[in-house]
C-alpha cells in the first residue's frame, strides 16, 4: 500500500517535468530570465526526482519477476541466484524509499547558492578576535577541501591578531545547503595567551552566513547609490596606499516590515581595480537586502519547528569550543566529539552531517511522509 501511494505521488509529477522541458526550450521564457531561471531550477529538482523514480520501478520489477520464476524454478542454483538478486533489489528500494520521501519534500530554495559570510568577534576583547581568526582558518580549510572558492571582501584586524570582521564570499556547488548550519554564536572556552594566571576564559564570537543574491532577486535603485572611494590599508605593494580603490556604497533601503527607511553602508577593498570592486559591492548590497527580505521566510519556518537546525535566531548560542578538553559541542542536536584539534583544521563535516539528518528528520516529520 505504501509502495503504491509513493508511486502514485511519483507519477503524478512526471507530466510537469514533461511541462517543464517544453517550457525551458521556449524563447518567450527564455527572454524572462527570471521566470527562465525559476523553471531551469524546478526541472532540476524534478529531474532528480525522474531518476529516483526509473530506478525505484526498476528493483520493483526486478522483484516481481524473481517472484514469479521462483514459483516454477527446480534448479537450485538458480533458485539461490533469483532470491539473491530479489534480496538485493528489496534492500535497494528500502533505500530509495527515504531517499524519495525527502526529495518530495520541498527542499530550501537557497540551498543551491552561493553566499557572504561574516564573523566577528563578540564579547572577549582580544581573545574573541583571536577565535575569530581561527573561525576563519577553521572554515578556510573547510572550503578548500571542499573544492569551493573563497574570497575576502573585507576585514578589520583585532590589535594582538585575529579579525574584530571578517568578510568573504564563498562559491562552489550547493554551498549555501551546507554551510548555512554555521550561523550563529560560536562560544570558546580555553586559556588566553594573555592570561598570566591560567584562568579559562569564555568569549565569543558570531558567523552568519548570508545567501548570495542574484541580479534579478531584488530590485535596487542603482541611480539612487552614493559611492565614495578610498585608499585601501594593508598588504599590497606600492599601489595599494597610493591609489583609491576601495569603494563605499550608501544606499537608503526602505523596508516593508518596519515600514522606516534604513541606511546601508558597503565597502570592498577585495581588489586594486576600483570597477572591480564597485561591481563586488554592488553585489554585496544586493545579497544584504535580499538577506533582510528572506529573513521573514526564515522566521516563518523557524516558528513552526520545535528546534532550530540551520533556521532562526542568529543570536542562538549553536556550538561550544573547548580547549582544556578538547571537546565541540553543537547544542541545537546535543553532538559531543573530542576532536579539537582537527575540528579547527577544518575536519567539521561530521558535525554537519548530524545536523543534516537532524533537519531531514523535521522535514520529513512536517511534511507527514
């Protein structure tokens, strides 16, 4: 019965991946980009789901048709081939039974994007722009294990080391789906170098991990920019001091929640070529307005879930770092590992592979399949 109903919900998706091949080759939707967008994405979806679906029907058959041999087969080995190969396909379809289940779910539509991450430090002084220069060591190996590019748009340095901000994009495939987990306040505990007397101390610093926003997902008055230029601080040779070419954009963004317009300030200082960096702020406060825009839907899903995986408050202490230990605790799902030392080099996927199945887990609750 089960098998039937998933089939059937199976089969009545295969006209408007159909609709949705047809649509993609038509020049009128192509024009539209946004809606062209908008269809390529939800016919990739679909598409997954189309392939589940062939295989799922196929260990379906292949079951049947080991069932019917098996009721007028003599042969003993032959016999023990077909319950075999029926044994394997029964197992298979076990798997592609959940697999399905969460590919009908509607997954998050940002997950596929891009993003901006910041992280600053918080309470701590020093010591909390320290942790956040190993937040962002820890999440430069991370990305480059990954295969995905990273690239800084700005920073402010703390005064013994670390970073009192960090900013820097990230892109690669299906990004967003995975590193969204990490916004929030990220607590450590250890002993200061500081610290004349061996005292543990507990500071703190915030990640908050932005999707990116494409050109067509907000709509900015670009005549309406006040831009100004600067001198760039820091590494870069001879032209770096000399040149302006650090950019500033102020942009007066009314926001439909509050019903007030707000002031947005953006700098990027990433490159030496002022047009470059206009361009790479000009995106930076689109994915800011749009952050504000989609934090609405954020709230939205958060309020209807008893815990918050990688949706929410931003505030939300997520995860403790403790050094005299060498314990990580990730507080959303109660994960406890003493592995410090290679959590901070960058081995973090185990973590998020926990939170994963954890958000899966309410998903497929919420959704009652």
């Amino acid at each position: 019965m089960a098998t039937d109903n998933l089939l059937k919900r199976l089969d009545g998706l295969v006209g408007r991946y159909e609709e949705l091949t047809t649509l993609v080759t038509d020049p009128d939707v192509i024009r539209d980009q946004k809606r062209y967008v908008r269809l390529t994405k939800e016919r990739k979806d679909l598409g997954k789901i189309m392939t589940a679906r062939k295989e799922y029907m196929g260990h379906l058959q292949n079951v049947r048709d080991a069932r019917e041999l098996l009721a007028t087969e003599q042969d003993k080995e032959t016999r023990e081939m077909l319950r075999a190969e029926m044994e394997q396909s029964e197992a298979r379809l076990a798997a592609l039974d959940g697999e399905i289940k969460l590919l009908l779910v509607p997954a998050d539509p940002e997950d596929e994007k891009n993003v901006v991450m910041e992280i600053r430090g918080g309470t701590g002084g020093d010591e909390a722009a320290l942790f956040a220069g190993d937040l962002f060591r820890m999440y430069s190996r991370y990305i480059e294990g990954r295969g995905w590019k990273l690239s800084v748009s700005s920073f402010s340095e703390g005064t013994v080391g670390g970073y009192k901000e960090i900013i820097f994009n990230v892109t690669g495939e299906g990004v967003y789906g995975i590193l969204k987990y990490e916004s929030g306040v990220h607590r450590v505990q250890r002993v200061p170098a500081t610290e004349t007397q061996g005292r543990v101390h507990t500071s703190a610093a915030t990640v908050a991990v932005l999707p990116e926003a494409e050109e067509f997902d907000v709509e900015i008055n670009e005549g309406a920019i006040k831009w100004d230029t600067f001198r760039s601080s820091g590494a870069g040779g001879q032209n770096v001091n000399k040149v302006e070419s650090g950019v500033r954009a102020r942009y007066m963004w009314h926001n439909p929640f509050t019903n007030e317009d707000e002031e947005i300030l953006v700098e990027c200082t990433e490159t030496r070529d002022q047009p470059k960096n206009k361009e790479r702020a000009l995106a930076r406060l689109r994915t800011f307005i749009y952050d504000k825009e989609h934090q609405k839907y954020l709230d939205d899903i958060a309020s209807r879930r008893k815990t918050l995986v990688s949706t929410g408050d931003r505030s939300a202490k997520i995860r403790t770092y403790n050094y005299p230990q060498g314990r990580i605790t990730d507080h959303r799902i109660g994960y406890t590992v003493y592995n410090l030392p290679a959590f901070m080099d960058g081995q973090i996927q185990d973590c998020i592979d926990h939170l994963i199945v954890a958000e899966n887990a309410e998903r497929l609750k919420e959704s009652e399949l």
